[in-house]
C-alpha cells in the first residue's frame, strides 16, 4: 500500500522557503560573529522584508527554530568531521 504525499499549497510553499531562508541567514549572521543579529539585518540577509521575519519569528519561536538550524548544521559537520578522523586513521 502506498502513501500518498499531502499536497501543499502554494502559499505554503513560499511560506516554508521563506521562513528557511530567515533561519539560514540568522544563523550565517550568527555565524559571521554578529550574535545579537537585528530583524532588519536577518531580513536584508535573506531578502525579505523585516515584517515577514518578525511574523514567522516572534520571540518564543526565534529559539527554537535557531537551536533546531544549529542541531542540524552541527549534526553534518560531525559527520564531516568523523568521515575525516576514519580517513586518516586508515591510512595511518
């Protein structure tokens, strides 16, 4: 039996891909050492404009969806990391 994929609207769509590339310039600006980013910084960065950053990112969400970008860029870049500690021990 197949599952079948829930349709998603366009408004959603651009509502999700929006919403990420707030995430993924929040967490470069923070990156890049700016750690108290402003919405209008995050906005130019993701090119939005800084009401629809404040409407996907009040407060109480901004953690959660910043610790959830960090988990998962930590996440690859361990993986990175151990494919490469593999590597060299097995060449050694």
């Amino acid at each position: 039996m197949a599952i079948e994929k829930a349709k998603v609207d366009g408004r959603t769509a651009r509502a999700e891909r929006t919403r990420a590339a707030a995430v993924d310039a929040l967490l470069d600006l923070i990156d890049e050492g700016t750690l108290q980013p402003t919405a209008e910084e995050v906005a130019k960065r993701a090119g939005v404009s800084p009401r629809i950053v404040y409407f996907h990112f009040e407060d109480h969400a901004r953690g959660a969806s910043v610790d959830l970008g960090l988990l998962d860029r930590h996440r690859a870049m361990l993986k990175m990391l151990q494919l490469a500690c593999n590597n060299f021990f097995a060449l050694a």
